[in-house]
C-alpha cells in the first residue's frame, strides 16, 4: 500500500520529494528475502533419528548419516523450533551442512532436552563408546 501510494505521488508530482516512498519498500523487500533465504531456504525436509544414524530426507532424495560423521552441531537453545545445523566430515548429497527444525516444544524458553541428547550421542560416537 505504501509502495503503491509513492508510485502514484512519484508519477504525479515532484519525484524527489517521493523517492524514499519508492526506496524504502524496495530496500525491505530486498532485506526480507536475504532473512528467508538464511534461515528457510536452506532446512532439509525431515531428519529421522535411527540409533546409530540419522535418516535425511529432502526433495526425493535421502541419506543414512552416522552420528559418528558428523563434526559439529551448532543450534540456538532457545527458539522455538530450534534451528540445529550438522557439520559433516564428509560431504552428503545435501552438502556438507544439514539444517534442519527440531520438534516444537511447549516451554519455548527452555533448552530443548532432545538436541541436547543428540549432541551427547553424538559426542559419544565420535569417541568410539
């Protein structure tokens, strides 16, 4: 509606005085679509937690990873869904970082304890118990 109302004013009268009704939407779709590209464009379908692997699945493919295979885990305790990203050691077919959505949790300002499991069973793994 703004963009819309400095188009109009742009074409109709003095274009400078109406040139941020013009820039400014321009300027926040174009920093909304780099938030979304970060944080959305890059989460894999569905991660599926099978002992001694995970199962991920996106867009018709799907890889078995090791706990053991993955270097690193990287997640922010508190948001609700937890963003978790996987460092691998060795490239998948999804690349060599997994992003993906935990489970919704009801206390969104707690850590999430099952992330947090993964990250010891990983550790674990990784040290050969």
């Amino acid at each position: 509606m703004l963009f819309l109302f400095g188009l109009f004013r742009f074409l109709d009268s003095d274009p400078i005085l109406y040139l941020p009704f013009m820039i400014v939407p321009v300027l926040m779709a174009i920093s909304s679509y780099q938030y979304i590209k970060k944080f959305s464009f890059n989460l894999v379908d569905e991660v599926l937690d099978v002992g001694d692997a995970l199962i991920v699945r996106s867009g018709g493919r799907e890889e078995r990873i090791a706990l053991a295979d993955i270097m690193n885990v990287n997640y922010l305790p508190y948001g609700n869904p937890t963003q978790v990203s996987l460092s691998l050691r060795r490239p998948s077919v999804f690349g060599d970082t997994i992003v993906f959505c935990g489970p919704t949790r009801f206390m969104p300002l707690s850590s999430d304890p099952i992330i947090e499991k993964l990250v010891h069973r990983i550790d674990a793994a990784r040290r050969g118990h």
